[in-house]
C-alpha cells in the first residue's frame, strides 16, 4: 500500500480519456490497492474509484470479463452495483462505479447497533436472490459473498436497498475447478473446503452465513480459523458424507480415518493433530462462544459472541 499511499493523495486529480476524477477521500483498501470517494470534475457526480496496483494486471483483466457480462443487465433491477468505465492512470488501473453508502457490516455497527430482526432481514434477502440468480443464469460465480460485499444504497430512503459488490474474485462457471480456494474463513462452503466440485451454490451459502451475522450481530461460523470453522460446520450440521470425505482433495486436512468394531470411520482431527498436520495452530475455542448442535439451537441465542 506504500506505493499508492506516496503517489496518491487527496485532492488529486485522476484523468481517463473524458472525464476528470478528482479524489475526496479513500474509503476501503486492501491487497488489489484501495478505493477512492472521487467528484466528477463535470457534473459534480460522486463515484467510488477502485484503484489497482500495477501487479494485479490479470486480477484486473478478469475482473473487467466478469463486469462487460454484468453490465448489460439493469444493475438497479438486478441490485448489482453499476460499473462506469475503466482507465489507466500513472502505473495504475482504475475502476469507476457509482458510490454505495456503505457495507452491511458498517451498517449493523453503526445504523443498527444490534442484531436485526427477521422482518428486517428479508428485504435484504430477497434482493441479494435476485442478484444470485441473474449472476447464475449468466454463468457467474462471485465466490466472495460476505457482509463487505453487500452494500446499502442509502440509509435515508425508508425501503433499504442493497447492491452486490466487488467482482474482483468472481470466475465462469465453467471454469470452476476442484481444490480451488475460495472464499473467506466464515463463509466458505463445505463443498470449498474439503477441494470438492462446486457450483453457484457456493454463493448462496455465503449469502446465508451473511444472512446469520445479520440477525446474530455476530458471524454464523468462526471466521479467524479453519479448523474452528470447519468444527463448527460439524457441530451444526453433522459430519459430511462418506463421498464427500473420500473424494475430497481437501478432507485430510481436517478429518482422518480410524480402525473402530465397525472398520475405518471418519471423524475430526484434534486441535494438535490439525496443528501437526497442516504447520498452522489451530486456535482455541472462545470460552464465551457456545457450542450448537443444530442451526435450530440459533433460535434461542439471546446474547452477542465473537470469534
């Protein structure tokens, strides 16, 4: 990020072919380089400006594939986010869109202050199925569906509205390949972890466990640790199937076989032998942080947890 943090400041200038952008104030950042609040010198429009580092050329490339298919869809009726152009300026690719109020997250951290209720919910719901399945009948997998992702047009209107963002990781289904990872720690599918074929389903599991840190006001599944993740997939849900455990490219990862009356049966590594077997230490579980045996336990939760 020192590279862009010495070259672009505030009150800078960004030029494409027609138009002039200047930059009000970076409002996200991460690994591709950060995004900018700009004002179109023209019309006085404001826009968000995702500005890419020079070493994500391909990142950029396929992400620009995935927006030419999206953007012949009304992105307002389809509640994804509207893309602008694309530009170079100095060593970097810039990304216009029109400029979203904010994420889910933020808008449950500072407009909501609590968990939200089902009835509140819904609506977002409803309009994150709508995207899912334009982006589905496109052949699209966005494969990065989080609270970040999802972002709320404007808290002043009385109907909320939500948009789908950032296609920076989204791939044709086609070109789907098992072992691939995807998704974050906390909304990755099971069929993702244990290096499974996937489909477009994977969205909609990271939709749900968007969907549940909305009325939890706290992540669904544990988000800082894969093995406290995948512990808590077993919890809820059970083990997974005889096939998916012996077809998984993943599974020894996480589960291991022993001789028991029965034969050879699965079952979940131990913290220490996860630790031993993938180099990374498996983190504890929260002492405050209950263990479920079903999603229907969630029913009953009535206080805040956090991992």
């Amino acid at each position: 990020m020192a590279a862009i943090e010495s070259q672009l400041i505030v009150g800078q200038v960004l030029q494409s072919s027609s138009t002039q952008y200047t930059i009000i104030e970076f409002i996200g950042e991460g690994c591709f380089g950060k995004v900018a609040k700009c004002h179109v010198n023209s019309t006085s429009e404001l826009v968000a400006v995702k500005i890419m580092k020079d070493t994500f050329v391909q990142d950029v490339e396929e992400e620009l594939s995935m927006l030419s298919k999206i953007n012949v869809l009304d992105p307002d009726q389809f509640n994804l986010v509207k893309f602008h152009e694309r530009f170079e300026y100095s060593s970097y690719t810039c990304l216009v869109f029109e400029l979203l109020e904010m994420d889910l997250f933020q808008y449950l951290k500072t407009e909501i202050g609590s968990s939200m209720y089902v009835n509140q919910i819904r609506p977002i719901a409803k309009q994150m199925l709508v995207a899912l399945q334009r982006l589905q009948s496109l052949g699209i997998i966005h494969s990065d569906i989080k609270s970040d992702n999802v972002m709320v047009v404007n808290t002043e209107e009385d109907a909320l509205q939500a948009k789908l963002i950032d296609f920076g990781l989204a791939h044709p289904s086609s070109s789907a390949t098992p072992g691939r990872w995807l998704q974050p720690i906390g909304y990755r599918a099971p069929e993702v972890c244990l290096g499974l074929s996937y489909t477009e389903a994977i969205d909609m599991w990271g939709l749900g466990c968007t969907l549940a840190n909305l009325y939890l006001n706290a992540n669904l599944f544990p988000v800082r640790c894969e093995y406290l993740m995948m512990k808590a997939m077993v919890e809820y849900l059970g083990m997974p199937s005889e096939d998916q455990l012996l077809f998984g490219m993943h599974t020894k990862k996480y589960f291991c076989q022993e001789a028991d009356e029965l034969g050879l049966t699965w079952r979940l590594l131990t913290p220490e032998e996860y630790s031993g077997i993938n180099g990374v230490k498996a983190k504890e579980w929260p002492p405050w942080r209950p263990h479920f045996y079903s999603l229907d336990d969630l029913i009953y939760v009535s206080f805040l947890y956090n991992v």
